[in-house]
C-alpha cells in the first residue's frame, strides 16, 4: 500500500511564493505518476500538475509558468513550487497518483493567499 502526505501550506501574500513538499511511503514501486490537486471552497477538485518518474512535467494552464513540480525519487519526495501566488490559488492542495486513486486522498494542505 502506498501512503501520501501534504505538507508546507500556509498564508502568503500575493505575489509571494510557497513550497508544497508531497512525502510518500510504503509501495511506492507502484506509482508511475504524481499530481498536485486543488480543491477551492465551493468548486471542483482540479488538477494543478503531474509529473512521471521519468520527470515528464505536465501544468494547468492557470499555473503555467508560475508553478514547478519536481521530485526526488531518492527519498520519495515530490515538490510543488508555487511562484507569483494569486488570490484565485487559496484551496486544500492535495497529492496523489496521476491518475488518482480514491483511496490515496489525504488531509491535503491548505494554501491562502491575501490580496
């Protein structure tokens, strides 16, 4: 079984930055692929990026350019670097498998950025 956890959330003014950090553990062999979800207050849960083990990088449109995804098989860890933070990017940012696995959701971590 494989166990994710969010961390590295928090309060930021706009036009600040914030690095998410996505810690797994247990059968992490079995994943092939990673995203960074968001889930703001009264709308859908979204797909923010995704990254393959072999680093193939993948963005919404909305957080092209300003956010980074990376990952460090090494210690099974996988970064959201959010740059340029915007009001519209306050949500619970949630990882899991790319694409993800109902079981696989956990607390997330919550993003508020003021304006």
């Amino acid at each position: 079984q494989v166990q994710l956890v969010e961390s590295g959330g928090g309060l930021v003014q706009a036009g600040g930055s914030l690095r998410l950090s996505c810690a797994a553990s247990g059968s992490t062999f079995s994943i092939n692929a990673i995203g960074w979800y968001r889930q703001a207050s009264g709308k859908q849960r979204e797909l923010v990026a995704r990254i393959t083990r072999l680093g193939i990088a993948g963005y919404a449109d909305s957080v092209q350019g300003r956010f980074t995804i990376s990952e460090d098989n090494a210690k099974n860890l996988v970064y959201l670097q959010m740059n340029s933070l915007k009001p519209e990017d306050t949500a619970a940012y949630y990882c899991n498998t790319w694409p993800p696995a109902t079981t696989l959701w956990g607390q997330g971590t919550q993003v508020t950025v003021s304006s």
